[in-house]
C-alpha cells in the first residue's frame, strides 16, 4: 500500500471514530450558501472560512474558474438544495497564471511525464509521447486576479439558469497572509437585483 494511501486510511478511521451526531447532517448545507474556488492545496475552507461539515457547497477547480461544470454545480446548489448566497474565490500565486493554452498544449504534445517550473516558466523533462489532445481544451488560466474574478462572477451572473436574487461576492485569498480581500468590481458585478 502506498505511504498516502495508508495514511489517508489511518486519519479516516480516526475521524469516523468520533463521527457521533455528523451522522444526522441534513443534505441541504445548513448555512446556505456555496463557494467556487481553486483546488489549491494551501486553501483550506473549513480552517480560513469556518466551514464545518453540512454548512456550505464547496466547488473546486483548477482556477476556481466559472467554468460549464462549476455553473452545473451552482445551479443545483440552489435549484435542489436551497442555497442563496455564493462566493467566487480565487488566490495570489495560483499556478493558472504561469501558463498558457499554448504553453500548456506544448507540453502535452511532447509528454505525459510532469513537467518542472523555473524562472523562465514550465518546461518539459519527461520523455515522449505526448498527445495532442491537449488542443481540444480550454484549460482556463489566469491572466489578472482580480479580472479572473470578475469575469467568473460576470459569467455566473449573467448565466440564463441563475436567478438574480442570489448576489455572488468575488474574492481573492491572499496565501502570504490568510486574509480574503474583497474585489469590489466583481461583488458589484455580483449583487442581487
Ligand atoms: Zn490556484
């Protein structure tokens, strides 16, 4: 057995044990709200944003990008689960601003292996082949922080399927710091009508 796969095993069963009254949650978050943000290993929700189990839909992507799967996530957050506020929240120092579609699809094209990040940006160590398709998606980077947010929360706002009651309040976690900071742009892009 790997090393993570037993130590993921290990915590679980330690979790389990004191799982009591956790049991009972109700399907619909309790607090009723659900937030988009970046599959970034140093955000952690239920630390930064006091999230405990049952309280709030949590989507994640690479980006924390409004991408079509996100908007699906959202739409049934609050069509089938009651929720009726959202967050967008992306990060400093994400990884989707140190590539490109192009960059991205190079990659890809000449290998599978993982590829190394220095000054100059991500290059190609591995051996071939690659596939080409890599070509075939959008993968959605980041140029600007705080445009990224804006234009997700844009996106979500303006979707046919999400009705304008619901305001979305777009944020940037800072990772020096701990500190969400608000982008005003996109919470006003974001209020409710
Ligand atoms: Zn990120």
């Amino acid at each position: 057995m790997s090393k993570v796969l037993e130590e993921v095993l290990a915590a679980n069963a330690n979790y389990a044990k004191s799982f009591g009254d956790k049991a009972n949650l109700p399907m619909p978050p309790g607090r009723h709200f659900a937030v988009l943000t970046c599959m970034d290993a140093r955000l952690d929700l239920a630390k930064y944003a006091g999230l405990a189990e049952g309280d709030a839909h949590v989507i994640r992507n690479a980006g924390g990008r409004a991408s079509d799967d996100a908007i699906r996530s959202f739409v049934i957050s609050y069509k089938l689960l009651g929720t009726s506020e959202w967050f967008v929240i992306h990060h400093t120092n994400c990884g989707m601003e140190f590539f490109s579609d192009e960059v991205m699809r190079g990659l890809l094209a000449s290998s599978l292996e993982t590829a190394a990040l220095d000054a100059s940006g991500f290059r190609d160590v591995g051996k071939g082949p690659g596939s080409a398709e890599g070509d075939f998606i959008d993968w959605l980077t980041i140029k600007d922080n705080a445009k990224s947010v804006v234009a997700d929360v844009r996106r979500i706002r303006n979707h046919p399927l999400v009705p304008s009651r619901i305001p979305i309040y777009g944020y940037i976690y800072d990772v020096k710091t701990g500190k969400l900071v608000e982008v005003p742009e996109a919470t006003e892009a974001g209020r409710a009508k």
